[in-house]
C-alpha cells in the first residue's frame, strides 16, 4: 500500500494536533490544585435593595465561599445606611459616589482602597418626540449610533430648579405645554 504525499502530510498533521491535544490534557492534570483558603471570613454590611438578587445567586454565594468568604446582609437605603448604626457592621455598599461623599460629609469615610466596583447604567423610556426635545433643550445628546444620553447633572438642575415642560425647549416635542402628570 502506497500512500500519497497528500495523504503522509494529512497523517502527520493529525498526529500533531493529536499531540498537542493530548500533551494539554496531561499538562493541565499536572498542575497543582488551587489552594483552598485556610480560614474562612463571615462578614456582614449593609447593602441596597438593588443588590440583593446578586448578593442571593447561588452562583455568587458558591464563588464567596470558594474564596473563604461568608456574606452575611441587612438591607439599607444608600444614605440610609450612612446614619444607621454600623456597630458590627464589615462593610457598606452603597448605590452611588454621591452616596460615599454624603457618607464622608457625615464622618463615614471610605477605606483608602474603595472603589466602584460594580456599576450599571441607568436606563431610562420615551418617545423618540420627547427624547428629540430633550435633545433641543440641552439635557439629552444623541451619538452617532442613535443612542441618546442624558447629562444626569443637567437634568438634576432642571428638576431642582423646577423646570416645566413649557419651560424647557421640549414643548414642539409633545405638540403642548401639558404636563406628563396624568393628575394635571
């Protein structure tokens, strides 16, 4: 039986990726197992309602105490938790930096090391007429994917400072002056 240079080339390359494969499997059975933590940690904090479905996930809690980590929680609004009494308390995980600086201003200071760790948008629904007259009156740009965003601080101005509709350029969105408040 005579093989072809074609089909040699074609045994040689599958005994190599055979090799490889098999050289990873013995490579990867050789290498030490992860040490287990020695000691394992129970902590308890505050922690705001937005986290608790994270804070319950099997998942999360298997990870916690793959680590040497036990959680422990009392739920707490963000500044709630500020003035509440934190004797044995481990740690607080407010919603916000405002949060963290209305805490320091109140004497809680953050540890040197803290940091936002987890942090997810805010999303917010409209009409595309209201979100375009959002975009006239300044509180909302849009990129150049379509996506619009709203400058939280702007808007946050405009609501302290009691800004109607009529007032902030978004009336030609809505074709009125009438309020969004189904009362009014």
């Amino acid at each position: 039986m005579k093989l072809s240079k074609s089909k040699i080339i074609g045994l040689i390359a599958l005994l190599a990726v055979v090799g490889v494969v098999c050289g990873t499997l013995v490579w990867r059975q050789s290498q030490p197992a992860p040490a287990e933590p020695t000691e394992q940690v129970s902590i308890t904090g505050y922690l705001g309602g937005e986290k608790i479905g994270l804070f319950d996930d099997a998942k999360f809690k298997a990870l916690a105490a793959k680590q040497g980590i036990a959680i422990d929680y009392r739920k707490a609004g963000s500044l709630a938790m500020m003035d509440a009494d934190r004797k044995g308390m481990d740690y607080l995980f407010p919603s916000s930096r405002a949060a963290v600086e209305y805490g320091n201003a109140k004497g809680v200071k953050a540890p040197p090391q803290s940091d936002i760790v987890f942090n997810s948008p805010i999303v917010l629904y409209t009409h595309k007429a209201v979100a375009d007259g959002l975009v006239n009156g300044g509180l909302v740009t849009k990129d150049d994917s379509g996506a619009y965003h709203m400058d939280m601080a702007k808007a946050v101005d405009a609501m302290v400072a009691n800004t109607t509709w009529p007032t902030s350029d978004t009336r030609q969105a809505t074709g009125s002056s009438a309020s969004t408040r189904p009362i009014r």
